[in-house]
C-alpha cells in the first residue's frame, strides 16, 4: 500500500508543467562543486600570502605558502579540534590535502539528498517560470501515442526546436517518453480549458490534435479553438464520417488516420512503388520531402509549371489551389509554393 502511494506520489499531477530534466550527470555537478571550492580556497590562500607580513603564526614566525593554505582551509571549514591544533607544516599539509575533502565528501553525502532534492524543486520552478515568460509562437501537440510522437517527429523533421513543442496527455507513461525525448509536457485532459491554457494555447501558433477517439478529439478541437481564435488547428480521425465534425468544431485541415492508411494499403497490392513514393515524400530526414516556400520576385508572373522546382500547388490568401488550376497560372505577389526539395538528413 505504502509502495503505491509512493508510486502515485512520484508521477505528475494533472495540469502541472514538467520542464525536460537536466542532461548534467550528478558526478559530473559535484565535480563541478570539488572544483569550484578548490578555487575559492587557492584564492584565498593567495589573498593571505599576498598580504601575509600583516599576519602572524602562534609562535610568532612568518607565514608560509602552507601556512596561509591552511589558514583557507580553516576559515572556510573549521576542524572543530580543540585544543588540538596542527604546528608544522607536514601536519597542516595534511589536514588541507587529506581531512579537509574528507569533510567535503561527508558533507556531500549528509546532505546531499535533501540539497538535491530542494534544488530541483527550485530549478523546475524556476524553468517553468521562464519557459511561461518565453514561450510564444509554440507547437501544443495534444496526445503522444502513435498519432503524436509522428507528429513531432515530423515537427522535428522540419527544424522545429524541441522547446517550441509543448506535449498534453494524461498518460503519466506517455509523460515520460516526452519529456525523456526532451520536450515540456503538461498532464491533464486537453479536453479542459485550464489545462490547455496551462500549456500556453492561447499563445501557440499551432495546436494538433493527435487523441485516439474521434469523440474526444472534437471536445479538444472545440476547446483549443475558442483559446485560440488564430492558431492553426490541425486534427486526426479515424473515421471519415467524423470529419465534418471536426470542421465545425474549428479544425483546419483535418487528417483521417483509417481512410489514409486504408488508401494506402488498397494502392499497395497494385502499385506498391506509389505507396513508397508517398511514405518518401512523408519522411523529413531522407529522399524527397514536401515543402512550402514564398515565392521570388523574379518569379512573379511565371507559371509555375514552369520553373526548376516540382510544383505541387500555389497557397493564395490561405487557399491552397493545385498546379494545375486555372487560378495557378500565373504566380503572383504574396503567393507562397508547395513543392519537392531534396530532404534535409536529421543531425539528431
């Protein structure tokens, strides 16, 4: 019983952000620390060398290299002796090089839990902070399953920082694998209004709902909209019949996961090179990719059938018109170009 409530106590709660943990090894942090402290006291045993004629030993005789490194090491950790106090230099050497980072590491080892535990308290609370001060113009991606962890990788694929990309799901696993992949994540329902906005929705320039139930996706799309009036909202469903629904409720171009892939599949046992085609043209990193670009001023006027790039369509005032539309014979000013480029390989 105790185990689960611990359990339940280590996931995240619902409509908390969890920033991407830290890629800083903690042998590598208390490194850093030992380091760290070994300069302040070479400093300060420098400072006192320095200045060492306004100092004086306990027998009276001037002090020594050694002397003003013990001198340090003291001030910065009393050894707490008593009466017993090291006269000669061996033994001061001794209690700078052996039992002064002995005292560091058991200070480590005491507290170093709770210190670790605190801090990255505050270094969450403090990224959080930052990350909410920050973040505009961002990528929600509402479910991380099958449908969501593509998404993102195809966000990826297109030069999409891991930081512009905010993950929603309940799934404390699902959770885990985003933010191990080094994404924000927010755990709730995206169905709810506090959630969303907790993921920065009203500010995002795309939201993409990737839930597994068409019913469900609705409520997010509905929801994600009335946050955010002008945002890209782009959806999946699994059924066709459901797309209108999706429409209505404010969806953009609406993707249908069982009508695509049944598509697919058809097409596969007659003519399996177009299904490799399209999977190539849908794959960022290798082969051929789709793309979208402004136009250039000297190809104003053109047709874009016409120039170096393999034309797909013409996006004008939003409205995406194919090649081979009588509305796309002519590029004008302000168009942008759906086209194949040569797909750029990940770097990771």
């Amino acid at each position: 019983m105790s185990e689960r409530r611990g359990r339940e106590h280590a996931r995240p709660q619902a409509g908390v952000i969890r920033m991407p943990p830290s890629t800083s090894s903690p042998a590598r942090s208390i490194v850093r620390a030992v380091v760290s402290a070994v300069l302040v006291l070479l400093g300060i045993a420098v400072a006192v060398y320095l200045g060492r004629h306004g100092y004086r030993d306990v027998d009276g005789r001037s002090l020594t290299f050694v002397d003003c490194l013990y001198f340090a090491a003291d001030s910065l950790f009393p050894a707490g002796y008593g009466g017993v106090t090291p006269v000669s230099e061996s033994a001061r050497l001794v209690n700078v090089l052996v039992i002064m980072p002995l005292r560091v590491i058991f200070l480590v080892v005491l507290i170093g839990t709770t210190m670790r535990v605190l801090s990255e308290h505050s270094r969450q609370a403090f990224k959080v902070e930052k990350w909410r001060s920050r973040v505009r113009d961002h990528v929600v991606v509402v479910g991380y399953g099958t449908k969501g962890r593509s998404a993102v990788a195809g966000l990826l694929g297109e030069d999409v920082e891991k930081r512009n990309i905010v993950v929603v799901d309940s799934s404390p696993t699902a959770l885990d694998m985003a933010s191990a992949a080094g994404l924000v994540t927010v755990q709730g329902s995206g169905t709810r209004n506090d959630v969303l906005r907790m993921a920065g929705v009203p500010e995002a320039r795309a939201v993409i709902v990737a839930v597994e139930r068409d019913d469900t996706a609705v409520l997010v799309t509905l929801t994600a909209r009335e946050l955010a009036p002008k945002a890209q909202v782009v959806a999946s469903v699994r059924e066709e019949e459901n797309v209108h629904l999706l429409r209505q409720s404010g969806a953009d171009p609406v993707v249908v996961s069982s009508g695509t892939a049944g598509r697919l599949l058809g097409l596969a046992t007659s003519t399996p090179s177009v299904v490799g085609m399209v999977e190539d043209l849908l794959t960022p990193d290798t082969g051929l990719a789709i793309a979208e670009r402004e136009v250039e001023q000297t190809e104003i006027g053109a047709s874009p059938r016409h120039l170096p790039d393999i034309v797909l369509g013409v996006v004008r005032n939003g409205t995406l018109y194919r090649v081979d539309s009588p509305e796309a014979d002519a590029i004008e000013a302000g168009d942008r170009l759906l086209y194949v480029r040569a797909a750029t390989p990940a770097t990771g």
